[in-house]
C-alpha cells in the first residue's frame, strides 16, 4: 500500500488541507486546486445542514453531556447514538460551531419534520467526512 | 432561519440528492464517471425508498 509517492508527501501537505476540509466544508479541495469539485461538495454539505437547521433537527451537544452525568449509565445504543451524533455534528466544522455560538438548541422533539432535521444536522457531518477523506487523498496524491 | 415543512417524500428526495452529489464526486476518476455514479446512487435512492414505502404499507395490513 505503500509506494513510494505516498511515503514522500509529508503532513505538511495533506494536513492543512484536512483541517480546511474540517472547518470550512468543500474549502481543503480549493487549497488543493479543486474547484469546481470543492464548491459542489460545500454546496451540498452546506445545504443539507442549513435544511436541518430550518426543519428544527435537534443537535447532540446537551444529550452527550448530560449523558456523562447519569447514573446508572444509559444502555449501548443510547450512548452509541449520542456519541456518534455529536462527533457528527462537530464533523460540519465551522457550521456547527456557529450554530452553538449563536444558542441554537433544538431538543428532541416528536415529529417526522424534526426527526429528519437531526438525520440533516448528522447526514451533513458524515458527508463533510467524505470530503475530508477525498481531500487528504487527493493531497497524498492517491487520486487526482 | 424560516422554518421548513416537508413531507417524508420531499425530505427523503432532498436527502437523496444531496448525498447523491458527494458519493459521486468523492468515489470517481473522471467527471463523466463521477455524474453516472451520482446518477446510480439517486437512482439507487429512489427505488429504495419506493420499495421500502411499498413493504411498510403492505406490512401494515
């Protein structure tokens, strides 16, 4: 797996445009030259997480921390959710961040609007990590 | 932020597409292999959702 162009590219290369990725989705393939394909993965990363937003999906921030303070502790699939979630939500990088700051704070409520808000809110984290995985390919030169 | 109302038909197509348009970009070499690929997965999607629509109707009684 590992040739020789892939040993030389150092983490000065791919990282910088990793964490671009992470912060300002579709932003690490600009830095690598990427435009077009940049712009569309940070429109539709964007999107999705701005459609969460406005169909009022609920963010895992206060379930993942009031979770560390119960006892007993909640079951496997409680915790795998709420963990799983929150890594999701941070995964949108700078979105996420400002939703936070600006005192977002949807509960879970019932409701099939809601529930595909929050499917939004975690489906754009899980797409902005196929973005950033595509941008450390391309930085590590394994596709074009 | 103005609230949006979708029905689970419009959200599931919204989810659909916009997945759609990753998975093409970040699995493919080429551009025309990468817009086919969006094609099949929206595509792939859809009839998922019409099946899956279809059996919990059916499964439903």
């Amino acid at each position: 797996m590992s040739s020789s162009s892939e040993t030389e590219v150092s983490i000065s290369k791919w990282l910088p445009a990793v964490l671009l990725a992470w912060f300002i989705p579709g932003s690490g393939h600009f830095l690598l030259k990427k435009h077009a394909r940049g712009g569309l993965l940070g429109l539709a990363v964007v999107a999705m997480f701005l459609f969460g937003i406005m169909m009022q999906g609920a963010t895992f921030q206060k379930a993942y921390f009031d979770m560390a303070e119960m006892n007993p502790r909640p079951d496997l699939l409680t915790r795998v959710i709420t963990i799983g979630g929150f890594a999701a939500n941070i995964a949108t990088g700078i979105l996420y961040t400002m939703t936070a700051w600006f005192g977002y704070d949807q509960a879970d409520v019932a409701g099939h609007v809601h529930d595909y808000g929050t499917k939004f809110l975690v489906g754009a984290g899980l797409l902005n990590i196929l973005a950033m995985v595509d941008a450390f390919e391309i930085a590590r030169r394994q596709k074009d | 932020m103005p609230k949006v109302n979708l029905t689970h038909f419009e959200a599931s197509l919204l989810f659909a597409l916009l997945t759609s348009i990753v998975l093409g970009i970040v699995s493919k070499k080429t551009d025309r292999e990468r817009l086919m690929y969006g094609l099949y997965c929206f595509g792939c999607f859809i009839a998922a959702m019409f099946a899956l629509s279809w059996l919990m109707y059916l499964g439903h009684g």
